[in-house]
C-alpha cells in the first residue's frame, strides 16, 4: 500500500492555522479593537466589534483550525483507513477492502517522526498488522505476526513451526465459500486464535529457519504461496508498526457492483 504521509499534511496544516489563529487572538484582532474604537461609526455591521473585516486567512484559520485538529488526532491516535491492494492476505482479505486500523493497539506514537510515546499493548501472535515496509518505509505493508522476539521459527513444507511445535492445521473443504482452484484453505490455531491461510496445491513454498532478535517480529501472509514477507526481507522491527487491522468498513467490488457486498461489516480475524 503507497501512501502519502497524510500526517505530515495535517501537522503542517494545523500548525500553520493554529499559529494565524493564536496570532489573530493576540495580536491582530486587539490591533483590529482599537481601531474600531477610533472610528465607532463602522460598529453595529452585524458582527462583534474586532471582527469586520477579518483578513480571509485569519477566516479561514478560525473555521478549519479545529476540523484539521480533530482529524489530525483521530487519524494519528486512533484510527486510520487503509486499503488492501493485492492477495498476499487472502482469504482474510481480499483486494479492495477498505479496512480501519488501531492506532493505539500497539502503542500510541506521534505522527510523523513516529516515536512511541505511550505503551498501550504489544503484538501477539496471530495479529494483523500494518507497518512501515522495511526497505521502503514509504510503503504501507499488512501481514499476520506470527513470532514473536525470542521465537524460534520454522516454516517448511506449508508447515509453520514455532520452538520446535507445529501449528495446528486444518483443511476446510472444498467447497467453502473462501476456496478457490488449485489451492488449499486451512485453519490455523496460534494460542487462542483461529484464522485461514491458504497454500497452493502446485507450488512449493518458500522455507525458513531462524530466531527473532529482540525488538523485531516475524510476519507472514496469509496467502502463504504468494506474499513477500519476512522470509524474503527479514524481521520487522518494532518501530516500524502502525497498528492492528481490526474491521473491513468498505469493499471496491461491492462499490462497482462486482459483489463482494457481504465482507463490509466483518471483523479481521
């Protein structure tokens, strides 16, 4: 997922209304006061004394200052829309999902410089999150946490191994509504929690074997067959989070009449 850093706008928006509209309240509109006390027959327009007249930026700042403010706070610390682009998580998400993702789940951060500056909770196996790709942070990247550091990992034969124990596994049939041909959808238990995956039947998976060094995390699509993940370009490292995919809000497909309408509303699992 590419994505303007939207929050970089808004900083620089809300500090710049922000800064007219402290500037206005102490200085330019005392400034405008006194010169309506100097000339009383421009009072009685309509509006209180000091703002006839208002500059358009001083206007503008006053009334879009505040929306820019909460928009601001609510994208950077608490919630943020993405959008899925590709397969790499499919059957949890397919392309053209509009998703809602926790901000504060694994930690609140300040927009832009993202330095966490409060603990609210850390990742857990089987979570969906999304990052900062690694080797282009600019790119917004959504995978499943499934080591954790210290972890040993193993991934062979469309096997997942974690400290030497093999995840839970079990094929759904056919049938279901999220198979599809030539590939096999499974069930997978990490701890507490359930998922899909699926693996192609004609394919043979990438493998690997390693620990997770402190700080970091081991990610993997679910779409074990086609994504590019952690097997290919190496731990996450934790400062590089976003935050957990929690709720699919809007489906592409749905808007333009390709079906798909039965996915808004679903939680991500």
């Amino acid at each position: 997922m590419q994505f303007l850093d939207f929050s970089a706008v808004l900083v620089l928006a809300a500090a710049i209304t922000g800064s007219i509209w402290i500037l206005d309240v102490l200085v330019l509109a005392p400034r405008r006061a006194r010169t309506l006390d100097l000339d009383g027959g421009l009072r009685g327009a309509g509006k209180p004394d000091g703002e006839q007249g208002l500059p358009w930026y001083v206007d503008f700042s006053r009334s879009f200052f505040p929306v820019i403010l909460v928009v601001l706070i609510l994208r950077s610390f608490i919630v943020e829309p993405f959008r899925i682009p590709s397969s790499s998580m499919e059957p949890t998400l397919y392309p053209g999902d509009f998703i809602l993702v926790s901000k504060f789940s694994f930690g609140v951060r300040l927009p832009v410089i993202h330095s966490k500056i409060l603990d609210t909770g850390e990742p857990e196996r089987g979570d969906v999150a999304v990052f900062r790709y690694p080797q282009n942070p600019s790119v917004a990247y959504i995978k499943r946490i499934v080591g954790l550091p210290g972890d040993h990992l193993e991934y062979r034969d469309k096997q997942l191994y974690i400290n030497g124990d093999p995840i839970s596994q079990e094929e759904l049939p056919a049938n279901q509504p999220d198979s599809a041909p030539g590939y096999r959808v499974l069930k997978e238990h990490v701890g507490d929690r359930e998922y899909l995956t699926k693996v192609s039947k004609h394919r043979n998976s990438s493998s690997w074997e390693g620990e997770v060094p402190p700080g970091h995390y081991f990610v993997l699509g679910d779409n074990r067959d086609d994504s590019r993940d952690s097997r290919y370009w190496g731990f996450l490292p934790e400062g590089n989070l976003i935050g957990e995919a929690f709720l699919i809000w809007m489906n592409w497909n749905c808007v333009t009449g390709g079906g798909n309408c039965n996915r808004i509303g679903r939680g991500v699992e």
